[in-house]
C-alpha cells in the first residue's frame, strides 16, 4: 500500500488491469526490475527510496538523451538550410 499512496502522490494512476497498460510502457518495468534484481528491501519505506532514486535517475539519463539528439536534429536543420 505505500507504493500506491507514493505514486498517488505523484498523480500518477496505478492500472489493476494490465490490459489497460500502454504497451509502450512495458520497457520501464523491465528496466525497473533490472535495477532492483538481487537487492531486498527491509521495508515498504526502502523500497519506494529505491524506487524514487531509480525515477530520478532515469530522468537525468533521459533527459542527456533528448539534449544530444537535439544537437543532432539541429545540425540536420542547419545543413539543410
């Protein structure tokens, strides 16, 4: 139940039904249990700390990401003219 509350907090809605999952929203589970394989959380508390430490980090990572390719795209828009 804490990790229902924390995402509430986030706005974020939880969907029972996995078949209302987006299926483009499956890689973040995936990506998810990488990061948390072999690791045991001792409390609920623990387990949403590892959870919001992995959010954050994925942000950063996405973010460097967009930024590059953005360099990218306006390389092409000014070669092109």
């Amino acid at each position: 139940m804490a990790l229902r509350s924390f995402f509430s907090s986030l706005t974020i809605t939880i969907c029972i039904d996995r078949a209302r999952i987006a299926p483009s929203d499956f890689h973040l589970f995936f990506k998810l249990n990488e990061s948390l394989v072999g690791k045991r959380s001792g409390s609920n508390e623990e387990l949403v700390n590892a959870v919001t430490t992995w959010l954050n980090e994925l942000a950063a990572e996405e973010y460097d990401t967009g930024i590059l390719k953005l360099v990218d795209r306006y390389d092409k828009c000014l070669s092109a003219g």
